[in-house]
C-alpha cells in the first residue's frame, strides 16, 4: 500500500515542457520535499501526480495502477493535493471543512455521514490539535490554524499519498515549524507526503529531498546530500551557503554566481566548485559542504539527464527569466 | 433552535401561504365557503370553480416557482461560488424573453407561449454552456460572460421588438416580462411539472459535490469529486428549474437571487440544510407575495415579479447589509 512511481513522465504546461522524462518513487512513510526554482514546475508536478494532469509520456502510479486509469473517488483514496491557497468558505464551520475530506467514502449521491465518517474526522481534529475549534466558522480560523485544520482535512480523506504544495508560505516560524512537525507525524504507516517547499532548510527535515530545476530532476536522495550548495548552485544560479548545528542543516543563499555567465551553467558550477565559503558564520555553527562535496557527484548521478544548459529555462512567476545576467 | 425546528418553520410557512392563497383573491369570497369548497373537492358552484380552477393551480405554481428558482440560484451560486449570480444568468430568461415577444408580435395562439418560451430558455442555456466551455469542462468566468453578453443581446432584440408591435401585443408583452401567473391554470402546472420534478432530483443528488465545491475546485477534485461531471450535472438542474419557472411565470427576478441568502444565513452553508431551507422559502415568499398583488389593489392586480422587488429588495438590505449584521453575513 502507497507506493507511488513515476516512469519516464513528461509533463507539460499548455505548450511549455515542463519536465521531461522524469522517474522516482515515493515509498510508504516517506517524507519527501521537492525544491526548486520558481516556475520550475514544481505544482504542476505535484498535480501530475495528484492525477489532475495527465502526462503527456509516461505514467504515474499508485500501488502499480495508472492514476489517470481511476475514477475520481478511487483516485482520491490513494493520493490527495493540498493546494497552497483554497478558497474561504463563509459561514462554513471547521468541522465541516474537515469532514469534506470524506467525499470519497461516501457515494457520490449520499446526504448522510457514516459513523466511520465521524470517528475519522474527529480524529483528524485531534490530531492537529483543532477539537476546541470544530464548530468555529472556518475564515475565523489563524492562517497557521487554517493550515492544521486543511492537513486535518487531508488526514480524514485517509488517501496514502499527500501531496501538499507550500504548505508554510505565509507563516511565522513558529507556525511553519509546526506544520513541518504535522507533516512529518503524517508520514506514517501506509501513508507519505511529498511537500514542494520553498525554505531549503525546512526541506531538510524531510526524509529525502528532490531539487528540480532546467526542466529536469537535478538531485534525489537524502537531505544531507541532496542540499549540496553545488547542486543548489545548478538548480538556482545563485552560489549558496550550508550549516550545520545540532543535527540542523541550514541552507541560505549567498550571493550572485561568479562568473556571472548566464548560457553556459557548467561553468558557473567549475567556479563554485572551487569557491570558499567566506561569510560571516554563527558563533559555533561550521560551514560543511563548501565547494564540491563527493556527495554531490552521486545524488547528480541519480537520474538526471546531463547538459545544463541544454533545457530551456523557465521563467519564473512574473514570467522573467530567474537566471542572473 | 435547532435545525429540524427550522425547516419545519420553514414547512408550516409554505402550508401557511398556500393556504392564505386560497382564501383570498380578485371576488371576495367569504372564508367559510371556501373552507367549505375546500373540504368538499367534488362539489360545484361559482366559489367551487374559483378556488378548485382558479385559486388552487395558482397557489401550486406559485410555490413551484418559487422553489425552482431558489433552487436554481442556489445551485449557480454554489456552484460558481459567486453571490452575485442568478437563475438567470445562463440566458434563460432572455431567450424566453426573445422567443415569447416574437410570437406575441406574430399574432401565436397565447396557450403555446410558455411552451416555446421553455424551449427558446433551454436552447439559450445551451448556446451558452457551449460558448463557456474549456476542454471537457466549464470555465466559472466564461460563463458569466457568456451568459451576460447573450442576455443583453436579447434584452436589445425584445426592446425592438416592443417598438415595433402595436400597444396590445406590447402590454402582453411586458406583462410577461415583470413576471406573472394570471391566468395560468392546471395544465400549465403539468406540463411544467415533470421538468421541474427531473431538476429538484437532480439538484438533491448533486448537494454532496456542491458541499466539496465550497472549498474551491482544486479542493473538491482532490477530495474525489469529478468537478467536471458535476458542474454539468449542476447546470443542467438549475437549468430544468429556471426554464420551468420562467415558462410558468415570466421573469421574476428577486428569488433566485436572495432566497439563497436568506436560507444560508438561516442554516448556515451545507447543503444539505440550505438547500432544502431555500425550496421552502422561495416555495412560501412566492405564494404569499402572488396573494398580496391579486388582493391589495384588486381588481388590478401588481405584477409579481414587480412586487416581490418592491417589497423584498429594501427588506433584504435591511436585513443583509445593515452595519450591524455585517459580521455575521453568511452567518451560521
């Protein structure tokens, strides 16, 4: 139950290929962040895997079956998507925003919830700690407690695959370390969640980590090794640097890459290969994986189509090219 | 009060205005007789022929009316998640509009009108659903504007067709228009019915998926409802309901737009309840607002259509937008 692959997908974004020929899997439990430069196609990725799209080449599937094979309802009880905006829905109480996550489990054409419906949905409030605000209308809710309460609603749907595309954009740290914490306690049993993050060091809480970037999956595999400032350096274009304190990785960017060639990448990672980290650091905290990380070769290795600079670039979400110039 | 409280208020309103329906009207008939009339069906006389012919069909399209509109309004506002939307929207009401004008100025026996004014309404939301198409699907945005756009080209061709008929064929015309059920008798009533009936199950069937569509599209697709299919499924209802409505009454404005409202702010926004809460209250303000135009200044009778605005817009707004509900708008 819940293993999830893609074979060689392509997906595309009206005419714009978007990726091409990509393949992974998600296995059961896992907790999986996919990063990325804006208008990589990161959501488009994770609604190609929701079975929203359909793949041009390829295809997705849950358990061996081809998503795009099943009907809505038994599509929506092996993978679900959290968008990373819904709309607000006046006047609607959180019980019953919760409680939509039973579609599924219903006939299409059933008024009643089933008592199977309320023990779920009531666990899932429990679970994301919202038991007190059940009957509160759903807009009164804080933006970090409308996130728990839309994890609440993907945990009632009981689907083994979440995807969930920016889950802690608009909140506070505190807020942010939360959702994370939920994300990963969801991950469990049958059930993984694949997460498209923004903030490369909460990705690295995750069990894996896929970097997507040039049309292409640039790096896969474990935190540690995936978020490798030089693979970030290709994903990116801009040079990065990594802590790590306690067990916690951190990733922040450093600046513009040097030189500042924008058609050919491979030489941009030559340079930061040789690069130093020179930055001020946190009192105690050690820069690692500075430059070229044997790593690096391995997770690049992992099936990526070589030749940088060869997939068009895609804009990012005001439509201009992210690549320095 | 609880819920069941509720819709059985709501209940014994629309027994109450149907009732009310029967006992008064254009002749005044004392209230025994009709009383009488009423628990003897099989009798006969004048008072027997007013309320059984005259009073009774019109009490039950009344309520039909109303309740296919709040309905239909429901649907499409659920449905498009927009408050501003109307029954009317899909072009239906212009298309009759169109189509009934051209036959009153042609001189068309008056019994056929409604029959093609459905017709004309069906073959509008068509013509509509089919220019708001994307893929598979309906674009919410398209749909609007395509209903929006062909209303007013309709509108335009009715308001030369009024110009260009004599005064006679004119005042039926716009009598259509503010919306009416003069005259309207039984078989009216069935013809309309089973289209009406096919939409209310129809739109019982499909509460479930509007439930899922309160969240946004993206949201009910990933819960497991097939967006598309529904919002067929949702139009066709709203269409049967409104194409219906408006052969038996015209244009009646008002209670495809603010009975929904009105019942979500009673009972909150599951479908399951506002749904229901709707039917009743369109099927009580209708039958209640057509007793007030036949009586109040009879013999004329107000146009319903005309009434119900009159009365029902300022008492909306002061219900609705008054400073101090606006916290509470969709309140549950």
């Amino acid at each position: 139950m819940g293993h999830v692959a893609l074979n060689g997908v392509r997906v595309a974004a009206g005419t714009r290929t978007l990726f091409e020929n990509i393949s992974f899997e998600i296995a059961p439990a896992e907790f999986v962040a996919i990063v990325g430069p804006n208008g990589a196609g990161k959501t488009t990725l994770l609604r190609t895997m929701a079975g929203f799209i359909r793949p041009l080449a390829g295809e997705v599937t849950i358990d061996g079956v081809a998503v795009h094979r099943l009907s809505a309802r038994e599509r929506a009880l092996g993978v679900t998507l959290l968008g990373s905006e819904s709309e607000l829905p006046y006047g609607t109480s959180v019980r019953d925003v919760v409680a939509t996550g039973r579609f599924a489990h219903r006939d299409w054409w059933e008024w009643g919830e089933r008592e199977s419906d309320g023990r779920s949905v009531d666990a899932a409030l429990r679970h994301v700690d919202l038991s007190e605000c059940a009957e509160r209308p759903f807009e009164t809710l804080s933006s970090g407690e409308r996130q728990r309460a839309r994890l609440a609603l993907a945990l009632a749907q009981e689907a083994s695959l979440v995807l969930v595309d920016e889950p802690t954009s608009h909140l506070d740290p505190r807020f942010a370390h939360e959702i994370l914490g939920l994300l990963r306690s969801l991950a469990q049993g049958p059930r993984s969640v694949v997460a498209v993050l923004h903030d490369l060091s909460q990705a690295a809480a995750a069990d894996r980590v896929l970097i997507v970037g040039d049309g292409e999956l640039i790096a896969d595999g474990p935190p540690y090794d995936a978020l490798d400032p030089v693979i970030l350096e290709r994903a990116y274009h801009i040079a990065f640097n990594r802590f790590e304190q306690a067990g916690n990785l951190t990733v922040a960017p450093r600046g513009p890459l040097v030189p500042r060639r924008s058609d050919d990448a491979r030489v941009a990672r030559g340079s930061a290969q040789g690069m130093d980290v020179t930055g001020k650091h946190p009192a105690g905290a050690a820069p690692v994986g500075t430059g070229h990380d044997a790593n690096a070769d391995r997770i690049l290795g992992a099936g990526l189509v070589p030749g940088v600079g060869d997939a068009g670039f895609a804009g990012d979400d005001d439509g201009r090219g992210s690549r320095p110039r | 009060m609880t819920v069941a409280l509720r819709l059985g208020s709501l209940g014994l309103a629309v027994c109450a205005a149907m009732l009310l329906g029967l006992f008064v009207g254009g002749s005044a008939l004392p209230a025994a007789s009709v009383a009488w009339t009423l628990l003897h069906p099989h009798a006969s006389g004048d008072v027997a022929t007013i309320v059984w012919q005259l009073r009774a069909p019109r009490v039950c399209i009344a309520a039909l009316v109303g309740a296919a509109l709040a309905v239909s309004g429901f649907l499409l506002q659920g449905m498009l998640r927009n408050p501003l939307v109307d029954p009317f929207l899909t072009g239906i009401s212009s298309g009759a509009a169109l189509a009934t004008a051209l036959a009153i100025a042609a001189g068309l026996a008056i019994p056929f009108v409604p029959a093609l004014g459905f017709g004309a309404g069906l073959l509008t939301a068509l013509l509509v659903a089919f220019l708001a198409r994307r893929g598979s699907g309906l674009d919410a945005e398209r749909l609007i504007l395509a209903g929006i756009s062909l209303s007013a080209l309709f509108s335009a061709f009715v308001a030369l067709a009024l110009t260009r008929v004599g005064r006679a064929s004119s005042s039926t015309i716009l009598a259509w228009l503010a919306g009416s059920i003069a005259g309207r008798g039984w078989n009216e009533l069935f013809w309309a019915a089973p289209y009406a009936i096919a939409g209310f199950g129809l739109a019982l069937a499909v509460v479930p998926a509007l439930n899922a569509l309160r969240l946004g599209d993206d949201v009910a697709r990933a819960v497991g409802l097939d967006v598309v299919r529904a919002n067929w499924m949702i139009l066709s209802a709203a269409t049967l309901l409104t194409a219906a409505a408006v052969a038996l009454a015209g244009t009646i404005g008002f209670v495809g737009l603010i009975v929904p409202h009105l019942a979500r702010r009673m009972l909150g926004t599951d479908g399951r309840k506002a749904l229901v809460a709707s039917a009743l209250l369109g099927a009580a303000l209708v039958p209640l607002a057509d007793a007030a135009s036949r009586t109040r200044w009879a013999p004329a009778e107000i146009p319903l259509g005309v009434l119900l605005a009159i009365i029902g817009v300022p008492t909306f707004l002061y219900l609705y937008l008054r400073p101090a509900s606006a916290t509470r708008m969709w309140g549950t």
